[in-house]
C-alpha cells in the first residue's frame, strides 16, 4: 500500500463534520490515536483505513477488518457497556443476533 497524501484529517479545530470526520475520528483523537508508525514513517490510522478499504474495493480484496470483525467489535463493546448499566451478565443470542439477559 502506497500513501502519497492522506485522504482526510481530522482537527480538532475545524468544527464542522463531513462523511468521514465523526464522532469516532474525535474518540480517537482526544486519546492521541489518530496516528501510527510504520517501517518509520508517521501515518494517519484514518488514512491507511480508508487507502486499504478503497484498494480492496478497486483490487476486490478484503480488508484487515471487514464487516464481521466492526460488527464483532461493536457487538461486544454494546454488551459490555448494556452488563455494566444493568448490573447483569449478557450473553449473545445468535439465533435472535440479539444481547440477552440470563
């Protein structure tokens, strides 16, 4: 994967949101997250997502994290933070694709 410029920044300045600076971009940001060394060089993570993503769809491969591996993802963080307002263990109905309760 060749980067020549990134395809997006996110700055905490800037007050308006497009399509790809979200809620999840400022996450990132406020935790000092947004970048990434690789053989040296300072990436935006933003970036290589993006580049990586468009090059799977141009080359029709597959991403590092494909839909099953954020819906896994979220799924799991859903279930941690439902456990902890409850107070209750949560399991995963996969029949349902639903957060149960025991």
């Amino acid at each position: 994967m060749s980067i020549k410029k990134p395809v997006v920044n996110y700055s905490i300045e800037n007050l308006e949101i497009d399509g790809l600076t979200s809620a999840t971009s400022k996450y990132f940001a406020d935790r000092g997250l947004m970048y990434t060394y690789q053989e040296g060089k300072l990436y935006d993570t933003t970036s290589l997502h993006l580049s990586e993503w468009l090059d799977c769809i141009r080359k029709g491969g597959t991403p590092s994290c494909a839909i099953e591996q954020g819906f896994e993802e979220a799924i799991t963080s859903h279930m941690a933070t439902e456990s902890y307002r409850s107070g209750r263990k949560v399991y995963w109905d996969a029949d349902k694709e639903k957060i149960a309760f025991n």
